[in-house]
C-alpha cells in the first residue's frame, strides 16, 4: 500500500515531513514520481491534473487537500465508487474564522476611515454602531459557515445563514435556498460568502446579490468578503457595484483567476482589500493527521467521514 | 431632586435626550448651568472642573461616564462620603472587546504586510500560525479585560491576564502583581493594556516592559495594543522600541496628550496604528439606563454597584 500526494504547486517537503513524523510506515510517493501505481491505495490531491486519478485501480480514497472539493470533481475525472473525502479540520476551521472576524470587524469598526485619517494626521471620531446592530449574513453554513457565524454571534453580531437547507444554531437566522435568498440579502449589511463551488453557485455573488443587500444598515454601507472561491463571483458587477453605490467595499481572498491578474482594478480600488488566498491556510500537520485518522477508519472497516456527494458538488 | 451632567466636550443634547426617553420625571441640568446646587443629588461627570463637586451637599453619587474614574479622582476634590461609580456597562464591554480582537487578529494575521503588497500589486503568501499558537497577554483583568480574554480564547488565542488579584477564569492563565509581571510579558506576543490608571499604573508601558516580550513568538515580533489610558504609556519608550526591535508594532487608542499633537512620531511610524481613542465610545442610552438603575437602588435602599476604590484608584 502507498499514499500519493498530487500537490500542483505546494512545495511536497513540508507534506512529507509532517506525515513522517505522524507516521514512519508509510510508503510515501508524490505525483509525478508514482511508482507502480497499483500500490496507490490512498491520495492526498490539490487541483489534480486530468485524469490523473483514473490510473490507479487500487484507490481506496481521494483526500481534499482544502476544505473545497470543486478541484477535484469534473465530469468523467474520477474512478468509479471512490469516495472523495472533505477535509474537515478545526484548525483550518479556526483560521477561517480568524479571517472573517478580522474582516468583519474591520468594515464594522470603519477601520479604513480611520486609517485615512492617520494618514492625514487628523484626529477625528466617527459614530459608531455596536455589534448588536450590525448584520452578518453568511452564505454556505457547512462547518467554516458555522463555526464563523457562532464567533460573530459571541462578538454580539446579529448574525444570519443563507445554506441549501434549514439550519437549527441557536440565535442565528437561517435562511434557505433560492426562495429565501432575497430576504437574507435585504436583512445583511455585512455579506460573507463561504459557499462551496458548485454548478449551483458559480457567479452566485453577482449585481443581483448586491443590489438586494441591506441599504440602511448603521455602517457605510453594504459590504462583500468572499473567502470561499474565486469563481462564486463576478468581478465586473463588484466593481460596478462599488462605483455605482450597491457596495461599499469589499474583502476579496480568492479571485477568477489567481494570482489575481496585475491590471486587475481590484488591486487598486480604494476600498477593496485584496489578499492573496491566505484565508485558511491548511497545515500539513493537521491535515495529514486528519487523514491517518480516515485511513485506519477505513482500515477498521469503519465508515469515511465528511465524503462529498458528487449529485451536489461539495 | 436633580441630576447634573458634567460633560467636558461631549454635545449635551443627545444625553438628554437618551435620559428624557427613559424617565420624564427627572429635573436634569448641565454645568455650568447647575441652578440651586442644593437640589443635585446625583451627577454624571467626564473630566469635572477642579473642585466642582465639592459644591454640592446633598450630592448621593458621582457616576462616571467612562469605564475608567482617573478623570474624578483628584486629591481634596472629592466631597467625603459621596461614592464614585463606575459604569459597568455590556454596551461598553462589547464595544471594547471588538477594537481588541480586531486589532489582535490584524497584527496575529500580518495585515499590515498584506496591506503593503496590495499597494505593490504583489501576490504572495507568508507563513502563518494560527490563534493556538500564538499568545496574548491582557493588563488588566476587570469587566472589559475578562471579556476580552474570553472571546479571545474562544477565538483560539493562548490568553493570559496580569492583574492586582489572582483571577480564576477557566483556560486563562492568571499573573499577579508586580512580582509575576515579568513572567507574564516572557510568555506575551501580543500585550493588550486595558489597566485602569492610578499612581501605581502611571507609565507602566515602558522600556523594562517592551524588553520583557518575548521574541520566540510565532509572528513578527512583539506587539503593544493600548486602549486603557494615554498615561499608562511612555510614548518615548514605544518609539525607542519599535525602532530598536523590542518592539515590532503599535495600536494606540490612547495617548499622553489627545488629541494626539501633529508632531507626534506616531502619527507617521510605519508600524503603529493610531486611533483617536474610539475603542468604546459610551453609548448615552446604555449609560443613562445603568445610572437609573443605580438611582433606583439608592431609593429602595439597596447598595449602588461598582463603587470605586479612593484607596487603589479604581
């Protein structure tokens, strides 16, 4: 048995050490370097390359190397009856919410003005809501949804998620499917996507979107982070939407195409701030050691966790 | 019976107008226009004129309008027997815990570098620990240090508080007194002084304790978030600091002199963000409520809370 890392452009070093240091049996390979690819029982994959993963007929599990699986599924890519494995991890899922609490904050606190006005050396104080009249709407409450809008909600924020189905947290609105989409919109002042990538959601965050979000919220204005994938949005109607008034600002992590192009104008507007897909980094540690924990459920005849439905896409 | 504010530089209107919302009853005035002083039983003071409430015989309590009671406490100018009562206020408390996590997650997270590439159009990732590995210390344990530590910890962060009595808060390492200050700031990246200022705190943001921080830390260096008082801090010494490595970074709310002159070095160090002290703006509404339900206390004959300390100065 050996475990495969396709890794596109992570450097493998780090991944190795990690999984050594967890687990010194392992018959460690990464792509391209295979080796007789019927030993390949398990993969670790980052944007596998075509086809990639229907060579190997002894593949018992695809692991994700992110929380996204989008990477992985496409039409008539993947060997029949593998399952492919979410990585669900607290510590990935602790980093995210870091980021969507900083950023959050940030627009709420009008750090940006303020900011400015340290530039120009002016001391100024600005009104300034509380938390408890600020709404946070999240879209996609799948485990990083969640455990960020619980961490909004303990900061005082009003705080709402918009998801495929009913979700039951205490003291936070749940929204549901398309039917509901335009109340979770006119209900948020702050809109943080962390959908997954699906047919369902490509260019979900587009000029419709903005325009139905809250306009007489206590802040600026109505505002966008999007931390879940470049493809949910579409970049024209976000800067239309700034210059034209539906958005305030925004906070971008990921992007249509990444590294996010030099003559973007995202990079330069005055209230956008972009950052390089640094939201949730994932640590080989912890990832490596959330799948030895797989393997050997597999391995004990126990059940995967956490395997993503290829009818939905995530 | 009357009440009086004291309000320095703050628009009376809104105070009374917030009061007025909540009980029509009340005969309220504001200095200097005080009337018979005879008929103030109650007054609510930011920074009084030296002596002005000694003025006053039938004067019941002093409330002060933010969290800190330095601006009251003045040697002979005080009338015996009158208790000062600080606000202890969850509006207050919420307010102060978003300035601190937010400016813990920026420095924790490297925004500052994020920020410099963005001008630069660079798209490139750092290295980055997560909350778990990186430790906080807060100065100062009271109402807005333990919520702050709490959300902290909830948020990740290794949290520890520094304060005059041992406090015994679950997963928050407690250091006491000036005998444990030193191991405190040897475990501290990030050190957040919400202390109240009395003679015993008067500068105690200085060069010993920049030195102290540890520099084994998961992030860039060592960084100082002060939103307490400006007289806690020795501005000379955080300059010194900041450009000779015991310090790495600044948030400053706060400052020896405010507004914070234009020939302050702060205003222009790369590394510190200045903040007009905005961190918990007192709210007339919650205010004013907190102070009727003191008043109703005093009436029916139970004991005001949160009385202050002439003795420590808090």
């Amino acid at each position: 048995m050996a475990f495969l890392y396709i890794l596109d452009d992570w450097p493998p070093e780090e991944w190795l050490r990690a999984m050594r240091h967890l687990d010194t049996s392992l018959d460690l390979r990464v792509w391209p370097d295979v080796g007789r690819v019927k030993d390949i029982e398990f993969a670790l994959v980052w944007k596998p390359p075509a086809g990639a993963l229907l060579e190997m007929p002894n593949l018992k599990a695809i692991f994700s190397l992110g929380a996204g699986v989008d990477h992985i599924f496409r039409v008539g890519d993947l060997p029949e009856g593998v399952p492919v494995v979410r990585v669900v991890d607290a510590n990935l899922t602790m980093r995210m919410s870091e980021y969507v609490m900083m950023h959050v904050l940030w627009h709420h606190r009008r750090q940006r003005i303020y900011d400015h006005f340290q530039s120009e050396r002016k001391w100024r104080g600005l009104s300034q809501a509380g938390a408890n009249e600020t709404r946070v709407g999240i879209m996609g409450m799948g485990e990083l949804g969640s455990d960020a809008a619980r961490k909004l909600m303990m900061m005082g924020f009003k705080v709402a998620g918009w998801s495929q189905s009913r979700k039951h947290m205490d003291g936070i609105d749940s929204f549901q499917g398309r039917g509901e989409l335009k109340a979770f919109l006119n209900r948020t002042d702050i809109l943080v996507c962390l959908l997954p990538l699906t047919p369902d959601t490509r260019g979900i965050l587009n000029a419709f979107v903005f325009k139905e979000l809250a306009k007489d919220g206590p802040g600026d204005g109505p505002v966008v982070i999007n931390a879940g994938r470049g493809e949910l949005q579409v970049e024209e109607d976000i800067v239309a939407a700034l210059d034209g008034g539906d958005l305030y600002a925004a906070t971008l992590d990921v992007f249509e195409e990444e590294p996010l192009p030099p003559h973007s104008p995202l990079w330069t507007h005055p209230r956008v701030t972009v950052t390089p897909h640094n939201s949730a980094v994932s640590d080989p540690r912890a990832i490596n050691a959330y799948i030895l924990k797989q393997i050997k459920r597999h391995r004990t005849g126990e059940a995967l966790e956490n395997i993503a439905n290829p009818a939905n896409g995530y």
